[in-house]
C-alpha cells in the first residue's frame, strides 16, 4: 500500500486524522509541522517571523525531501505545502494525496482561538482564510482523493479515506488489466 500524504487548508483536521490513520493501518506518522518545530527547535510563528515565510518554505521543502523516500507512512502535510510543485512531485512518487477540506466559516470556527497559525494572525482571519481558500483551490484539487469534513467526527473521516483509497486502488488495478 501506498503513503497516505494529508493535504488541505488549516483546519481541516490533517494531523487528527493522520494519527488515527496511521494507527488504524500500523503505519508510522509523521507531522511535517511538528518535525519542522523540533528541528529548528522554534515555533512555525518564531520561524516566520524571525526568518519570513520564504525560509520556512525552503525548510518545509527540504523535509518532504525526506520523508517522501519512506515507506509505510502517513503524512500530515502543512496547508501551503502543495504550493510548490517540486513538494506535490515528490510527495506523489510513494504517496497518494489525500485532500481534506471544510467551508470558510468551518475553518474559521476551529481556528478563531488559535494563535499559531502565523498566516492568519491579520486583522479580519476570516476575510484572510477567504481569500487563501481562493488562491489554493487550484492546488489542493491535485488530490487523488478529496473529503469533506463538515458534520462528521474523526473515526468517519479516517474510515471514509479508506473506504476511498480502497476503491481508487481496485479501479487502477483494474484500468492497468484492461
Ligand atoms: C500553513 C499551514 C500551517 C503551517 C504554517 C503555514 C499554510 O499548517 O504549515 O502555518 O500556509 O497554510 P497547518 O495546515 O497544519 O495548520
């Protein structure tokens, strides 16, 4: 079986469901986020502020290098991971995309009292998620898979994926037999 690679806006629950994933399938996780926070030993809101958004970019870069050589992996990615083609090439090469998703208002809703998402810390984050919502549709609709998460708890998200991922990887048997 392929790496099960998370994508998706903040919010949408990628590291939640990555760690329930990984369990489910004996799989090892892995959080791009965290692994970035313990290296740099820094916070993502330090590193961005202290270096700009361009070096975290460079940083983020470099472990999904790494981490898309592995085997048996679940990968929580960052929501701007996929912003940069060379990370959706590599990630793809061991991994199928599994693209989360949730409206605007949900977003906002789950992050209005988080602090550690440094790209939303403006004045209106709502009016922010909007328009970054807009400007990355195009890129998290490179996804294998897509799932919406409105309304469900996550045991019915992770046990959708798998549902999905089984079918999409009888239908490629199928297409390669044909
Ligand atoms: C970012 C998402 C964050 C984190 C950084 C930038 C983004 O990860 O990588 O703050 O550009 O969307 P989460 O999606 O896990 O919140």
């Amino acid at each position: 079986m392929k790496n099960i690679v998370l994508i998706g806006f903040m919010g949408t629950g990628k590291s939640a469901i990555g760690k329930i994933l990984a369990e489910k399938l004996s799989f090892h996780f892995y959080d791009i986020d965290k692994i970035i926070e313990e290296e740099q030993k820094m916070s993502i809101n330090e590193i961005f502020k202290k270096y700009g958004e361009t070096v975290f970019r460079d940083i983020e870069a470099d472990i999904i290098l790494r981490l898309s050589k592995l085997e048996k992996a679940v990968i929580a990615t960052g929501g701007g991971a996929v912003l940069r083609d060379t990370n959706v090439i590599n990630l793809r090469e061991k991994g199928l995309l599994v693209c989360l998703t949730a409206s605007a208002e949900t977003i906002y809703e789950r992050l209005k009292n988080h602090t550690d998402r440094p790209l939303l810390q403006v004045k209106n984050p709502f009016e922010k998620i909007k328009e970054l919502l807009n400007l990355r549709e195009q890129f998290y609709k490179k996804a294998d898979i897509t799932i919406n998460t409105e309304n469900k708890t996550l045991e019915q998200i992770a046990g959708e994926i798998l549902e999905k991922i089984k079918l999409t990887t009888i239908q490629s048997k199928n297409l390669i037999q044909n």
